[in-house]
C-alpha cells in the first residue's frame, strides 16, 4: 500500500475512534457499526438533526418492545 494512502486510512481510523469515544461520552448507545452507518449518510447529505431523531425514536421504540418481552416472560415464568 503506498505511504500516502496508508496514512489516509491510519488518520481515518483515529477520527473515527475519536468520534466512537465521543459517541460513548455522550451516551448515545451506539455501536461502531451503527455509528459508521450514521456517519456515511450524514457525509451523503442526510441531516444530522432529522437522523439524531430518528435513531432516537428507534432506541425509544426497541425499548418499548424489549420491556414488552420481559414482562411477557415474567408473567410466564409466574403462572408456570
């Protein structure tokens, strides 16, 4: 791999440990692979404000679902 090309791929993986950190600072939940998605459409044009609120509401709603599921099992596991 020529050197400058190696050093475009080292700064681009240091930026995006950089923001992967950040991302965990703040809470976001987001895993590297949902991040890098996240990154790669707002570099496509998406807006970071629209995207934030949809990846909101679909943590909002997995958590809806997920706590239906536990409840679902707990009050399965009672009348066993």
């Amino acid at each position: 791999m020529p050197e400058p090309v190696n050093h475009q791929v080292n700064a681009a993986r240091k930026t995006f440990q950089t923001l992967y950190q950040i991302s965990k600072l703040l809470n976001t939940n987001l895993d590297p692979t949902t991040l890098s998605m996240c990154i790669r459409l707002c570099e496509n044009g998406v807006n970071p404000h629209a995207l934030a609120a949809v990846v909101k509401e679909l943590q909002r709603e997995v958590k809806i679902i997920n706590n239906a599921q536990l409840e679902s099992t707990n009050k399965n596991d009672t009348n066993k």
